[in-house]
C-alpha cells in the first residue's frame, strides 16, 4: 500500500485574522497545513484610499458591511437586532483587511469584572497569563508604541517606536492634562518604519478601506506569505 502524501496535518476553514495567525505558527511549527478561504487575495491597487472618489468607493464597493458591498464572495448577513453595524471582509487576510489598526489590550481589571464590579462572570484566564501572547502577536503585526502606559503592568516594548502626535492629538493631550486624566499615545498595528513585508505607514488615514501602501498589519502580508513559505496551500474561492 502507498502512502498518501497530499494529505494535510491542518485544515484550516477561512484566510482570515486567526486564520493567518493559526496557519502561520502551525506550519513553523512543521505542520502540513491547507486554508480554505471563500475570498480571494487582496490587490493593494484596487483599495480606494489613494484616490479622489475614495468616500464614495467606500460607502458601497469597499464598506464593511458584505450587505452593502455585495461581492460575490458575500453572503448577506442578518443584523437588525443588533445594536452595532457588521463589520467583515471576506479575503486572505479577512476583517484585518479593512479594520482601523487601532491595537488596545484589555486592561487586568476587565479580566475579572464579576470579582469586582458584580456584573457577568470572570475570564478563566488572567491579563498576566496572556501577557506573553499580547507581546508575541506585538512582534508578528508590526506594532508601533510607546512602552510604560501605567495603565497597565510592566510589558516589553511595542516593537517599533511611537508615532509623532499631530496637532489634533496635541491639543487633546493638552485639554486632558489640565483635567488631570490620564492620556497615553495609543498603539497602532501600522509600522513607524519598513518591518518584515510591511512598508512603513504613510499616515494616509484610511485604514478601514484596505491600505494602499502595503503598510497596515493585515494577516495577508503578516502572516499568510511566511506561512506559504513553509508549505501552507491556500485554496481562494473556496
């Protein structure tokens, strides 16, 4: 009897953030790996950011709601009980395609919000417990920050510097201060300079139509093209 040999160790269902994450480490980790994703890769050329009718490409061909976008690879999506708009992208790379790269961390105290505020129930996990995830998936997504937010417990640094506070965020720090609340520069999954297959971040503002400049931490260029250099088949159209 001969063995096979196309069959994989992982299948992966969607190309999308975990997905990219998931394929990546598994196939560094020496697993066979196939990803099915019913989208297709992104063309960076196509984002509309960069050009002139950029607004009106965003309210129909590039919004993140699929029942407005209506791409073949859509498929509609019930939301009238819900409170807040869908937001998703079919593609390598999924939702990270078109998300504000805005890059918060729960804080400690949101781990246990039933221990001290009485209201739904504690995580199994503490922030402690998934510290060394935060600061690894830091390093996978070109993270750019300034370390030592009080906020939170001492961590390793973003790994690469902070971007500069344009005039807006000045002023806000300014207003912030003479109330006496607390402010930090925020982190950004956009790198502040070239980073693996992340150009740096051209500060176009644009980030939830796709980015243009190949900068933004979407798993299309984070994750997925190391993944396929250790083997992973990724099946678009799927």
């Amino acid at each position: 009897m001969v063995a096979r040999t196309d069959v994989a160790d992982v299948l992966i269902v969607g190309g999308g953030t975990s997905g990219g994450v998931a394929a990546r480490h598994l196939a560094e980790a020496g697993f066979k790996v196939v990803v099915l994703e019913q989208g297709h890769w992104p063309n960076e050329s196509d984002f509309p950011g960069n050009k002139p009718e950029y607004e009106l490409l965003a309210a129909k061909q590039w919004s993140p709601n699929p029942n407005l976008r209506g791409k073949p690879e859509d498929y509609p999506v019930n939301d009238s009980e819900s409170d807040l708009p869908v937001i998703m992208y079919n593609a390598v790379g999924g939702t990270s395609v078109l998300f504000a790269a805005c890059w918060t961390r729960a804080l400690p105290s949101d781990f246990r919000v039933k221990t001290l505020d009485g209201v739904a129930d504690d995580w199994p996990i503490s922030y402690e417990e998934l510290l060394p995830f935060y600061e690894i998936n830091d390093r996978d997504m070109g993270v750019s920050g300034l370390v030592g937010n009080p906020a939170y417990p001492p961590g390793a640094a973003p790994p690469l510097p902070p971007f500069p506070i344009h005039k807006t965020g000045r002023r806000m720090a300014e207003a912030l201060n003479r109330l006496g609340w607390h402010w930090w520069p925020g982190d950004n999954a956009t790198p502040s300079m070239d980073y693996g297959h992340q150009k740096q971040c051209l500060r176009y503002g644009i980030c939830r139509m796709g980015c243009p400049a190949g900068a933004k931490a979407s798993t299309y260029i984070t994750h997925f093209p190391l993944a396929l250099n250790r083997g992973t088949q990724i099946i678009t159209g799927a």
